[in-house]
C-alpha cells in the first residue's frame, strides 16, 4: 500500500533551486541525483503514517536548513 503527501511550496522552490545551482538542464540531469531511502516499517494506518511522516519533515527542514542544503548542491553533511 502506499501514501502521499505534498510538501509545502518551500520544498519544491529549494529544489528547482538547487537544480539550477547544480546545472541541471534536462529532467534527466534534474532527477540523476535523486535518492530514495530505504523502504521503513509502519503502522496499519498507512494514510496517519504518512501525514506524520510530512510534518516531521516540515519541522525537520526549516527554511535555514533548505537554504543550506541549496548552497551545498543538496548534499548534507
């Protein structure tokens, strides 16, 4: 079973920005460095699971935390 959730608008925004400070041209470029993590055991409420995994992530990644990520082409740590 699968969720979604859209993130705010400040998510996408980092993003394309970040694309752009990297020089990705194409959708190809844009999405080579994409990474997905691995797969995470959840509850039975897949659609609670989901809503929770969203905002942890709005805490998690305030607008400081994005604007660094940008500056360091999308690379933490």
């Amino acid at each position: 079973a699968n969720a979604k959730r859209e993130l705010p608008e400040r998510f996408g925004v980092a993003i394309d920005a970040c694309a752009m400070r990297v020089g990705a041209k194409d959708s190809d470029a844009y999405l080579a460095e994409w990474r997905k993590g691995e797969p995470e055991e959840v509850g039975d409420d897949i659609e609670a699971e989901a809503t929770k995994a969203a905002e942890r992530l709005e805490a998690e990644y305030d607008k400081a935390r994005l604007v660094a990520l940008v500056k360091a082409g999308g690379k933490e740590g």
